[in-house]
C-alpha cells in the first residue's frame, strides 16, 4: 500500500503512480497501481495523469514481508542508492498488487488534495517547521 498525495505542478522532483480505477469507499479514494515511475521528465510524467493531477508518492508505505525479495533484487541506481520505487514496480511485473490511498476528495470530476507538508528538500522543511511553529501545537500535548 502506498499514500498519495495528488499535485496539479511538475511533478518531477517526485514519484509518481498510474492506477487502474478510482474507487471511493466512504470518502476514502484508494486504486491498484498499473504503473510508477521516479522523478520523471515532463513526457513521461503526462501518461501518470489521473483526473488531471498527479498521484505523487508521499513516502509513506505500508508492505507485507514479500517486498525484501524485491529489495534484495533491485539493482542501485544514481549515487549506487536502491530506490524502493525499482522495488515494487518489480513486484508489479511480478504479479504483485500494490494499492494507493490517495490523500485527498472527489469533487465531481476533479481530486482536491489533503492539507500535506512536503519535507523532502531543506526549503519545504524549513516552510513546515514555520507553519508548525504558528499552529502552537504543543499546547496539545501538555
């Protein structure tokens, strides 16, 4: 299972996931990826489309033990880093099933993503730190 998080930007700083249908089940959007891609270039990233947007992977995974066999067998990429992306999309060609949780609502015909705080490069770090910060929120935990 994967979260994502649907953009209407360039989504190449991200990776980003095709599925087969959208189905809403009392509010929650969730599909069975078809296909995902890394940080794709603008050409490739038109055929991720979804309603419009882009399914960007939020980072947040939830897998059943199967997918270290992937991992074992997923080859290093750029900077010899082994990109859990390569992995399932292995387990993909290899018949898995992996569903996405898409982190938003259906509006018509249109996805509207959830609030989210992107924190993958130091600046949007910095910008959620600051909007923490300004919601007090450890007052909550007192």
């Amino acid at each position: 299972m994967i979260l994502v998080h649907p953009i209407y930007t360039n989504p190449s700083r991200f990776g980003v996931v095709r599925i087969k249908k959208i189905t809403n089940l009392n509010e929650a959007l969730y599909g069975e990826v078809n296909g995902l891609v890394e940080k794709p270039d603008p050409k490739i990233a038109e055929t991720y489309q979804t309603n419009g947007c882009y399914l960007t992977i939020a980072g947040y995974y939830v897998f059943n033990s199967r997918i270290f066999k992937y991992i074992e067998r997923t080859k290093s990429g750029v900077n010899n880093k082994v990109q859990i992306t390569d992995s399932i999309s292995l387990a993909l060609k290899e018949g898995e099933k992996v569903y996405a949780i898409i982190h938003g609502k259906k509006l018509g015909n249109k996805i509207i993503p959830y609030q989210y705080w992107d924190v993958g490069i130091p600046e949007d770090y910095k910008k959620a730190n600051k909007k923490l910060s300004e919601l007090e929120i450890g007052k909550y935990f007192i």
